[in-house]
C-alpha cells in the first residue's frame, strides 16, 4: 500500500516546483532578480550536454548539428517574447546585447536628432554604451544624453513621454527597473517615440520569465534579456529581439557565427544570416544555451499570466505582514508603475545595506540591498511561507 500523500501546507502551492530548486530546502530565496536559481531539470540538459560534447566532441556533435543548436532555444524566445523566429538572436549576455544595439543606432544619430533619453538609475549597461558613444567612431555625433529619474511620486513612463521630443533619436529603458521595480509601460514610450522618428531599446531581463512580454504589441525597435535571472539559465546566454529594420543592418562586431553557413568557410564573402541571428558571433556556451532551453519550456509551459498572478498575490500577501512594522514599498502595489514580482522595501530606521546582510547571515533569507532598499524577489517557486519567514526577520532586525 503506497502512503497518502501529506495534506496541503497552508501557503506552500507555488507553480514552479519547490522540489527543483535545491537552496529552498536550506535558506529562503528572494532573489531570483540578481543569480536566478536554475531548475535541477535544466542543470540535468545542461550537464548531458557537457558530458556528451565536452567527454565526446565532434563525435557526438557534427558541424551540421552545431548550426541547429540554437534553433529550440531560438523558437521557445519566440515565444517568450512574442516575436516572430526570425527576430531572435541569442548572445552571450544582455551587455553584448545592448552594445551592438547601441553601436548601430548611434551611427544613426544627427546634428538635428541627436538625443537619446536614459534613466539616471537604470541597470549600467543600458546607459554606458550611450556614455561610451560620445568617445568613439562608431557615433556619427555625439550623443546627447537626456536624463529621466525614477522617483516614487512620478510615473516613470510619463518622465520619459514627456522627455520626447523632436529632437530624441532612441530611448534606451528597462522595462523594469532592476533596483526599484519600476515598470515602463513599453507600448506608450514606443508610441511617443515613434511619432517622432526615434527608436526604442527595451531591456526586460528584470521582466521577462516573470510577467508577459510583447515585442508585436509594445511596437519596441529591440528587447534584450539577459539568461541569468527570471529566464532561470546560468551566465553566458543572452537572448536579443530585433525589428525587421535592425535585423537587415550589417550588424558593428561581426563574428563568424553570424553567417548563412558558418561551415561554408569562404573567408573572402560575407554572407550575413538572414534575421537577427548575424548578430550572433561565436562558439558561445552551447550548454548555457541548452538549460536556457529547457527553462524556458518550463515557463512557457506555465505561462506568464500564472506567473506574473502568482507574484502578485505574495506582493499584497507580503505588505499585509511588513507594513504593520513600518516597511513600506518603493511604490504603493496598486500604482499602475508598480511591478509585483520585484518589490522594494524602505525602512526610516533600518539601512537596506545593512538589514540585507543581517538577513542573509542571521535568517537565511536571501534578497539584494539595492538604491538603499531590500529588493525582494517573488518568483513561482516562492510561498506564503517565505513571505512568513521574510517579514518576521524584518520585524526583528528593525525593531
Ligand atoms: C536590467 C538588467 N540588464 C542587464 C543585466 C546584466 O545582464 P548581462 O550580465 O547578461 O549583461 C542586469 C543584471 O542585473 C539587469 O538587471
């Protein structure tokens, strides 16, 4: 006789399985915003994969084998972002990303149009290609940097609306802010953008893998996503969407993974790869590229409306707890730029530097102390008893 299985937990239903994440059976994990966990299941490909090729090389891989490696991952980012196959590139890291992105449109830039509009506080590789741009060659003029700020009582998408104007070329965002949570609403800025002539740059690692993402209806020029973080790869692999426009482009580094037929080895032609797949360089990590793969199956195969409804439920759920001690959210959740997978928490008597570490050291609670708040990640593997666990360590540790 097969024992019943034990009666459900209060606040453990999660729609990623607990059981593939190996730190949930030691610590509390909140931070799938800075090194994602990754799925035993995707680690399982990913080693099969080093052991078949990295133990057995060519023997277990032809050169006709490796041209197809990244075509499922390629279809499962289709899907992800909802953009169209031939769209997808995918790269090393969502820096390589960005900084071809960055170096084509800069080439682009004119004495009449030559700003680009950034946030002060956005992750440092949607702005410094745009810094670096006013050093080099590859910027027709130099670009003028038109700084919005996200702050709590402004709408950020509003900030950057109104930052548009004649003279605007590319606006360069994060959907979602990486340290506050802040949501861009993508398809406004587009349209803003649009109307004038100017592209849009959109880096959603801090979204997709946790909520809906829409190339086709956000009407961005580019996505880039880095692997790492909700997309629950390891380093290494990047995935990039481009418009039809920037896909024809010769892209500023060309490498020879960028080609039709990378083994056709004529050094003396350049046949770039139709799609946005020329802007791939090399023999990247294949097996990065193989658990990205395998995660993003996982994702898809739940979906990004039982994702993004779950995070929301544990965001209220989390306030209810953390409020009564006087931690409050970067934004109030029911505020239209509020993103409820990344919630940041403010003390007035407790340093998010601190109160982090003490965390982590004392209550094996795991976040980031971000923009001097504790950036709190709430993925489909989280429960209401993390929450639990999060808020009673905040009581303590700022009492
Ligand atoms: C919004 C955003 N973009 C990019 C990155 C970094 O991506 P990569 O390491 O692939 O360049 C991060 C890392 O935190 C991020 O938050």
């Amino acid at each position: 006789m097969t024992a019943a299985p034990p009666p459900p937990t209060e606040g453990s239903s999660s729609p990623l399985a607990r059981g593939e994440y190996a730190a949930l059976d030691e610590c509390t994990y909140l931070n799938q915003a800075s090194l994602g966990l990754v799925p035993r299941t995707s680690i399982q490909a990913m080693s099969t994969f080093l052991h078949d090729v990295g133990q057995h090389g060519n023997v277990h891989l032809s050169d006709q084998d490796e041209t197809q490696v990244l075509d499922g991952v390629r279809t499962a980012a289709a899907e992800l972002l909802d953009a169209p196959q031939t769209s997808i590139a995918v790269l090393g890291g969502a820096s390589e990303a960005i900084g071809q992105v960055a170096a084509v449109l800069a080439a682009d830039l004119t004495e009449d149009a030559p700003e680009v509009v950034l946030v002060t506080t956005d992750f440092p590789s949607v702005t410094y290609p745009w810094l670096a741009a006013a050093d080099r060659t590859f910027a027709a003029v130099a670009p003028v940097l038109r700084w919005v700020e996200d702050e709590p009582a402004t709408d950020l998408t509003e900030q950057l609306v109104a930052a548009i104007g004649d003279r605007t070329a590319v606006v360069c965002v994060s959907a979602v802010q990486y340290s506050t949570g802040t949501a861009v609403d993508m398809e406004a800025v587009a349209a803003a953008a649009h109307a004038v002539g100017a592209r849009v740059v959109a880096d959603v690692t801090q979204l997709a893998g946790a909520a809906p993402v829409s190339m086709r209806t956000s009407g961005v020029d580019a996505m880039v996503c880095s692997g790492y973080k909700w997309l629950s790869a390891h380093g290494g692999v990047a995935l990039a969407a481009l418009s039809e426009e920037l896909s024809v482009t010769v892209p500023p580094v060309i490498g020879w993974m960028g080609v039709d037929d990378p083994f056709d080895f004529d050094a003396t032609q350049l046949r770039l790869a139709e799609g946005a797949r020329r802007y791939e360089l090399s023999t990247m990590s294949y097996a990065s590229a193989v658990g990205l793969q395998q995660s993003l199956d996982m994702l898809n195969g739940i979906g990004m409306h039982t994702l993004a409804e779950h995070s929301r439920g544990l965001a209220y759920e989390l306030m209810d707890l953390v409020v009564p001690a006087g931690w409050r959210p970067f934004r109030p959740l029911s505020d239209v730029a509020a993103s409820h997978h990344i919630v940041s928490l403010r003390h007035p008597n407790a340093p998010g530097s601190k109160v982090q570490a003490a965390l982590a050291k004392e209550h094996g609670v795991f976040t980031s102390s971000r923009a001097g708040g504790i950036r709190v990640s709430l993925h489909g593997y989280n429960t209401a008893r993390d929450l639990r666990v999060l808020a009673e360590a905040l009581t303590t540790l700022s009492r």
